[in-house]
C-alpha cells in the first residue's frame, strides 16, 4: 500500500472559475508555500523569485477591489 502524503490534507483547491482576483490569489498562496520550501532547500534566488509572485498577487487583488 502507498504511503499516504499528509500534506495533500491541506492541499490548496485550484479556482474553478476564471476570475483575475481569485486567480490572483490562488498564485499568491501556492507562490507562498513554494518560497517556504525554497528557503528551508538553501534556494535563496528561488525564493526571492517566488516572493515577488506574492508581491503582484497581492498588487492585482487590491486593484480588483478598487
């Protein structure tokens, strides 16, 4: 029997839908979870790279709200 991935329990669910905001804010999350992994791997480009993702999710959902 396969080893069961705890983390897949707190997996983040991909929007449905097409919506710029939502979309916006998903990247932003996974782009979070990602710059984690890349600092706790010594990656610190990768993370620089994957902070600056969550920088423009956060820079399109406050103009989606405008």
């Amino acid at each position: 029997m396969p080893k069961t991935d705890s983390t897949r329990s707190r997996a983040i669910e991909a929007p449905e839908t097409a919506d710029r905001a939502e979309a916006a804010r998903y990247i932003g999350r996974m782009s979070s979870e990602l710059r984690a992994i890349a600092q706790r791997a010594d990656l610190p480009f990768l993370a620089y790279l994957l902070s600056m993702v969550e920088d423009e999710s956060r820079a399109v959902t406050s103009q989606e709200r405008s």
